[in-house]
C-alpha cells in the first residue's frame, strides 16, 4: 500500500511572525490616534442675541429650522455660525454653543461646532406650543470653511 504523503511545510520563524503582527499592530494604533493629535485652531466667536441677527440670516434660519444641524454662512464679510435643533412640540428646549474648532485635515477645513442641548426636565410644565430652537454665533473667521460638523452634548 502507498502510504499519502503530505507536502514538507518549513518551519515558521515564531519571532519573526509574532513580530510582524506587534508591527501591525502599532501601525493601526497610531492611525488611529493621529487625528487627534492634529493642529486644532479655537475660533473666537460671540453669540448673536435674537434680536440682533440680521435679516438675510433669519431667512437662512428660517429655512433650515426643521433640522437639527450646524451651518454657516458670510453675510457682509462676517462669518456667522447657526445651530438649529429641529421642531420641538413644547417651550423648554434650548441650545447653546459651547466652542467652536477649525480642523485642518485631508487638505481641507473643516469647523467643529460643539454644542449643548438642553431638555425640559420630565416633571416641569412647559407650554404646548411648536418651538424651533437655534443659537447664532458671529466668528472672527474670514473665510467659510469647507466643512462644518456638529457635535452634540447633552448637560448630565
């Protein structure tokens, strides 16, 4: 009887395959914290009171109301920055920015709004009425970015 015979593998090099995998390893590592190492500039801005806001951007606002998002916009060499929050059925939403970040990355800007949503609390009566809350801010930006991000954080 022929007896099968199995091909000769050679023998695995342990310290070298246990060395490509910690290579790999790291290398997926430090992609992975590299962005957040990049160069984060703090844009200095100020909240625009209601009352103060230009008419060409309550007509902006006015369309984007609906949706809870962060854009901006250039009137008059001004770069201003809205957030919007979306239809609410009650009074006692609110929306506040908290910073806003301009991002250097892939070769394109990108502004980061960070904002704070506020709730009403379960047992506070509110009134029954639509709300559409926003927050306007003027920045000391010459230029409107490329991209805008929202990031949302609710107070504990």
């Amino acid at each position: 009887m022929n007896k099968l015979r199995l091909p000769k593998f050679p023998k695995l090099n342990w310290k070298l395959l246990v060395t490509v995998m910690l290579l790999i390893v790291v290398v997926v590592v430090a992609m992975r914290c590299v962005p957040n190492f990049m160069e984060n500039d703090t844009v200095k801005y100020e909240v625009v009171a209601t009352e103060n806001i230009p008419e060409e951007l309550t007509d902006i606002i006015g369309r984007y109301k609906m949706l809870e998002r962060a854009l901006a916009t250039k009137i008059d060499d001004e770069v201003y920055v809205i957030v919007t929050r979306g239809e609410k059925l009650t009074a006692g939403y609110g929306v506040d920015i908290e910073k806003i970040e301009l991002v250097e990355e892939e070769n394109e800007s990108k502004l980061v709004v960070y904002a704070v949503f506020t709730d009403p609390k379960p047992d506070e009566l509110v009134a029954q009425v639509i709300t559409y809350p926003y927050a306007v801010a003027k920045t000391d930006l010459k230029e409107l970015p490329q991209k805008i991000e929202l990031q949302v954080r609710n107070p504990e």
